[in-house]
C-alpha cells in the first residue's frame, strides 16, 4: 500500500469514519443473515437428526440447529401472537377488561371471551374476577372457558381446571381435556391417562384423551397411549390411540407398531389404520414402510404404506425402490399409491414406469401414472417419454377431462397436463377450459402461463 493511500486509512473525515461503519454493520447483518438462511437449507437438506442424511452431526447439532431452533421458536411466538390478538383486546385496560367480563347486563356469548386475557394476565386481580365468572357459569360456556383458558399455556389454570376433568356434562369435559392437553406437562398426561384408562367413559371422551396424550408427547403421554392400546379398546378409540402414537419419532414407537401389526387378532382395517398414522411420525420409519409395501399379503396394507410414504414429503431419494415395487404390484389401487409416492421423488426413470403406466387398466391407477410421467416429461423435456406423452398421452387426458368420469379422476387428468407443460399439454388445458365441466375448466384455466 503507497504511503498516501496509507494516510487515507482509515478515512479521517467525519462522512468517512460513518460510511465506514454503516458498511461495517450491514456487512455483519448480511454474513448474520447468510449464516441463517444457510443453517435452515442445511437442516432441510440434510436433517441433524437423521442420521443417514445428516452430513456432519454432530457439527450440525451444535452449530446449525440451535439457529434453526431459534427461529422456529420466533416464529412460533410471531403466529402465537397473532393468534390470540382477537381475544387479549391490548386497547383495554385489565381494570376495563375485569369490568366487562363482570358486567351481568351484557350476555355471556359476549362477555366470555374476555376469560383468555384474564387468564393469560394471572394476576390476582384477573383470577378473581375470572373464577368469579368462571365457577358459576352454565356448562356451554364453561366448556367455551375452560379451552379457550387452557390455550393460554398458563400453568395456573390446571388448578382450575382439574375438577372440570370429572364434570357429567360431557362438553365440559371434552374442553377441559382439550384445554389442559394445550397447558401439557407429565402432571396432565397422568390425569389424561386415567380417562383413557376409565372403560366406564364414553368413546367421544376416551377419543378426546388420546388425542390430547398426543398433543402433549412425552415419554409418560406415550407410555399411556402405548399401554391402552394394549388392552384392546374399541376401533373407534384405538384408531386415535394409533394417530396420537404416529405423532412421536418413529424409534421410540416403532416396537408397538410392529407388535399391533403382527398380532393376529388385529383387525385388517386396524393395520390399515397403524400404518396410516407413520404418515406423521419421522422420516426414520421410510424403510419400514418400504418393507410393508413390498411384502405384506394384505393389499389394503400395502396401499396404506404406499400412501403414508407419499405423506414424508422431506423423503426425496426412493424414487428406485418406489418403481421397482410398482414394477413387482399386482394390485391396480397400491400402484396408484405408489404413483402417488413417486411425485415427491427427485429421481424417477420415465423409460422404467411408461410400459407400466400403459398397460394399467383401472383409470384411476392410469391417471395417476400419468401424473408422474408427466412431471418426468417437464424435467426431461427431450426424451422419449415426452414424445409419447404428447402424442399418446395428452389426447387420452383431454378425453377423459371432458367425459364422464368422477370430478377426482378428471382433476387429476388436468394436473397431470399442467404437470408436463409441454406445447400439446398447454393446447390440452386449453381444449378442457372451453368444453368441461366448470370445476374442471377452472382448474385447466389457471393452470396456463398467464393464469
């Protein structure tokens, strides 16, 4: 560096040394906010907690998903916030709001929603006059306050809500439990266990308490679920049972799943129902799932697991093994779902899949083929399979988007039109927005260019 470059640095003038800093801060913010949008793509990518996508760990635990932890709890706090805006009325003073929510010459449907900021506030003052209220009022709009309490998260509304666990009028207690499953903790899931235990209470309630066992998700919420399961309740409860269970990470629920599945006693709708609920769980459950789609005897099972695959939208590398079962399915509907699964795929052999395809005979497991050469044809533009798609396929949608068909099949024939976006498929989209039915022609319409 020259010596008069030298004395310019750093810059003596007042406007310098200022340009100089502001540079400086809005080079930190940006790198800041690089280093954010870097660590969710990581975590979206290749998730810390999967351990066969994870790139680095242990690196990615302490470093990049504590970020994304951070900003997800903001982002939390933002929604939260603007959720319960409508029912904290911030322009009132509390001594305003304890006076509306008193005032007997209003009617309670108006005066009821005051009890979420009363609650939230949990002074005193607020629980005073909120019990005051609270305690006497008829049983439809203690159900009302008592959820709308428990939405709160305050943990000093369980006191007030404990005793409303055991109300006859059944409303009551549906809200209670739906407001204390919102509140959560292991005091609450003992007490929600207890219920779903109780065979003496009704299946709406028993349904009610597995859900909200599910809501809270701790080991002891899990343990609970796990345990009532086992002692056979009835279809209505255990399917609950099973979706409250499929919230959980698959590792620490994967033993009740496999033994509910291989017991013979379970009912074939009741499989269907498990394997159902691993749409929710981790993506950890892929490979049990895959195995259940390969190789169990119940087609009605095979098609579950096909679906619940389909759901794991993050799971994007199976699109192999996903053909290879529609290559080995005898079944037209699990080929469908396995169609289905394929959308979420990235890599997926048109070549592999369009002999398949061609030769289905039930039209909607043909439409669903469909579907997915067409999303191979708008990534693969100039192969094969996009000549046959516009020159075979294509003329066969428009056909059966216009013909009498089930509003479901002829939706989906226009999707598998705009998921090609090839010159004969848009010509097609505009063939159905002039001569379909008017769900149809919409659909067809916005998916063109200048819709």
């Amino acid at each position: 560096m020259s010596d008069r470059a030298r004395h310019r640095w750093p810059p003596k003038s007042l406007f310098g040394r200022l340009s100089l800093g502001l540079g400086g801060v809005a080079l930190l913010l940006l790198l800041g906010a690089s280093f954010v949008a870097f660590s969710v793509w990581i975590e979206n990518k290749f998730p810390s907690g999967d351990p066969k996508r994870a790139l680095f760990p242990a690196a990615q635990r302490l470093v990049t998903k504590p970020v994304v932890n951070a900003l997800s709890h903001r982002v939390e706090d933002y929604v939260r916030s603007k959720a319960e805006a409508p029912f904290m009325y911030s322009w009132l003073s509390l001594d305003e709001t304890i006076a509306r929510f008193l005032d007997q010459r209003v009617d309670l449907n108006q005066r009821r929603v005051y009890a979420y900021r009363l609650a939230r506030d949990g002074s005193p003052r607020a629980v005073e006059a909120l019990l005051k209220v609270f305690q006497s009022a008829p049983p439809e709009h203690k159900a009302f306050m008592a959820q709308l309490i428990g939405s709160t998260r305050n943990p000093a509304a369980k006191a007030w809500l404990w005793l409303l666990l055991d109300n006859p009028d059944q409303q009551v207690a549906l809200a209670t439990i739906r407001g204390l499953s919102a509140i959560g903790g292991d005091d609450v899931a003992s007490r929600i266990a207890g219920i779903l235990a109780d065979g003496q209470r009704t299946d709406k309630v028993r349904i009610e308490a597995a859900l909200g066992l599910g809501i809270i998700g701790t080991p002891t919420a899990e343990r609970a679920l796990v345990e009532a399961l086992g002692k056979t309740p009835s279809n209505d409860v255990a399917t609950q049972i099973l979706s409250s269970l499929g919230r959980f990470q698959f590792a620490s629920v994967s033993g009740a799943f496999e033994q509910y599945l291989s017991a013979p006693e379970t009912a074939p709708e009741m499989r269907s129902a498990a394997i159902e609920a691993l749409a929710n769980t981790s993506s950890d459950a892929i490979p049990f799932l895959l195995k259940l789609a390969e190789s169990d005897t119940d087609a009605e099972a095979r098609a579950s697991a096909a679906w619940a695959i389909s759901v794991h939208q993050g799971v994007k590398d199976q699109g192999a093994a996903l053909s290879s079962l529609v290559e080995r399915e005898t079944e037209a509907d699990v080929r469908r779902r396995l169609y289905e699964a394929l959308l979420i795929q990235d890599t997926v052999s048109a070549d592999q899949l369009l002999p398949i395809v061609e030769s289905e005979d039930d039209t909607a497991a043909r439409v669903a083929g469909f579907n997915i050469i067409g999303q191979v044809v708008r990534q693969q533009p100039a192969s094969e399979a996009a000549t046959t798609f516009d020159h075979q396929i294509v003329p066969e949608l428009v056909q059966i988007a216009t013909t009498p068909n089930s509003l479901n099949i002829q939706m989906r024939a226009v999707f598998a039109l705009r998921r090609a976006q090839t010159e004969a498929s848009q010509a097609a989209l505009m063939t159905i927005a002039t001569s379909a039915r008017p769900e149809v022609a919409t659909t067809a319409l916005n998916g063109l260019p200048s819709h």
